[in-house]
C-alpha cells in the first residue's frame, strides 16, 4: 500500500548562530515552527529506486541525487535491506528558500519509508539517519515546534504556541545556504534558555521574537539586496505584526492576528509584484491549555 506523507515549510521565528566549531560547524539556537503548507511525498513498493518530480518548482530540482533519494538510501542501509521504492514529489515550496524545502522533504521520505518498509526502528534509530543527512532535517521528522540547539540537531520540545497565521514571500531567487554563512560576520548569543513558561498567546511569543534576530539576515541582504525589499513589503501591510527573514533566506514572512488579515494582505502585495512567491498559510495552534478543564490536550498541530 503507498505511503503518504507531507513535508511542511519550517520556518525559523529566530535564529542566532555562534562562532564556527573545530568540526566546521556553527553551534545555533532557533524556534523552529511549520507551516500547514508543504510539499508531499509519496511512497509506493517496487523493485528498483525512483523518484519522480512534481508541482510547480519541480523544475528547479535534479531527479538524480536529490536528498529524497540520499534519505532513502542511508534509511535502507541502516535497516539492512534494499532501496527499492518508487518516490513521487510534489514540489510546492521554492527550492533554497530558507524554509527548509529539501530537509522536510527528505524527512517526509524517510516516515513513509519506514511504513512502507514496516521497519521496526525507535525514534533515535531515525533521528541519527536524519541527522547524518542534515543538520535541519532532524526536526523535521515530527514537524512539531521545536527549540533547536547545537548545529540543529539537539531538540527541545516547545509546551505551547498559540494559533500563527503568517504570509510568507519569496521574490523568486536562490540564495546559497553556504554562501551565507561564509558572509556572516556578527554573531549572537546562543547560551539562552528555554523560556520555562508556556506561549499561550500572540503577545507573549511577540515579546520573545522582539529580543531576538536573525543573524544570516545581515549576510543574505547583502547577497540579495531584494531581500530588504520584501521585507519593507512585508512591514508596510495592514496587520502585519512581525517581520522576519527565514534561515538563510530569501523567504521572509510576517505574522498577522487572523487568518483573514493574512489573505487580505496576500492579496494586496500579490497586486503589486506578480512575479513573487506569496503564499498565506498558517502554523496550528499546539499543546494549548485549555483553562476550563485545567489540562494540557496536547498536539493539535501535523
């Protein structure tokens, strides 16, 4: 029987990244959350390994060692067993976005093979195959919010997030994930905590956003000053609470009160520049706690 499986944008509400480590990698810290928007993937038996390419940024991808396909081969040697299934795409996200495209979707490969496989491996079988793939696709294996730690492969659960209806926008460029780094100059702190209390409302969540940055803004912008000009864009529609580039860009997005105000305003930047990418979607509200019956109820999130 095929497997399903969608691979949500994530998206990094801060990201504060430290000097390089002796390993060659940068030590951060991130709230990393994800969006009801996505790519999917799908999984069905066969007797070789193939992936097919689908959805409207298909073109921008090579079917030839795509990440799926790496994800399916490290899953298959860590179960011990052949690589044999047939992948099918669909690339509904832009392709070096900084909204975490190819982690999510490599991440989607390796739960729908693990189903479609009926292999038997624990959540930390899965996670070092992840991990050993990328740095940003551990967290997207549950695709839950998440604070990110070391070179993102160290997680901590989030107790609460409130409902997030966010506009997100690319004006249509690539940015190199490495390029960036290389760039980068000015660092930020990355010994905070995680905030002991819940992030029960809009406010709160607001309040830890504005003493926090993203450090590869500063880099990207320069590498793609156009970046500067979504995010004008983004600042100048009505209800638009915060602004903010994700990852290494270019995506950037900004967070309203409603859903409503979120369409309104994708509608409003649509009519100016066509050419962007502007999609409206949300994060689902998770682990909410319900006053009335005094308890947590949990996931309501993917």
């Amino acid at each position: 029987m095929a497997q399903s499986a969608r691979a949500s944008a994530k998206i990094n509400l801060f990201l504060h990244v430290g000097d390089k480590r002796p390993d060659g990698f940068h030590p951060l810290q991130s709230l990393a959350v994800f969006a009801e928007l996505g790519d999917a993937l799908t999984a069905e038996a066969a007797d070789d390994l193939s992936l097919s390419l689908a959805g409207p940024f298909a073109a921008a991808l090579s079917g030839d060692d795509n990440l799926v396909l790496r994800a399916a081969r490290a899953l298959a040697a860590k179960a011990g067993r052949a690589p044999t299934a047939k992948l099918t795409l669909t690339k509904n996200l832009p392709v070096a976005s900084g909204i975490g495209g190819g982690s999510a979707d490599a991440a989607a490969a390796l739960r729908a093979l693990s189903a479609l496989w009926s292999l038997d491996l624990d959540e930390a079988d899965l996670h070092d195959v992840a991990a050993g793939l990328g740095s940003d696709i551990p967290v997207c294996l549950a695709s839950l919010p998440r604070w990110m730690e070391g070179r993102g492969e160290l997680l901590s659960p989030i107790a609460s997030l409130p409902h997030l209806p966010l506009l997100l926008v690319n004006p249509g460029i690539a940015v190199p994930t490495a390029g960036v780094f290389a760039a980068l100059e000015t660092r930020s702190d990355v010994a905070w905590k995680l905030p002991p209390d819940r992030f029960r409302d809009m406010a709160d969540l607001l309040r830890l956003l504005d003493s926090t940055k993203n450090d590869l803004e500063a880099p990207a912008r320069r590498l793609a000053p156009v970046i500067g000009e979504v995010l004008t864009a983004l600042a100048a529609l009505p209800g638009a609470l915060f602004t903010r580039m994700s990852g290494s860009g270019a995506t950037c997005f900004a967070l309203f009160p409603d859903d409503e105000s979120c369409k309104r305003a994708a509608a409003i930047l649509s009519a100016f520049k066509p050419g962007w990418w502007i999609a409206p979607t949300s994060v689902p509200e998770f682990g909410i706690v319900h006053e009335d019956i005094g308890q947590d109820i949990g996931p309501v999130g993917p």
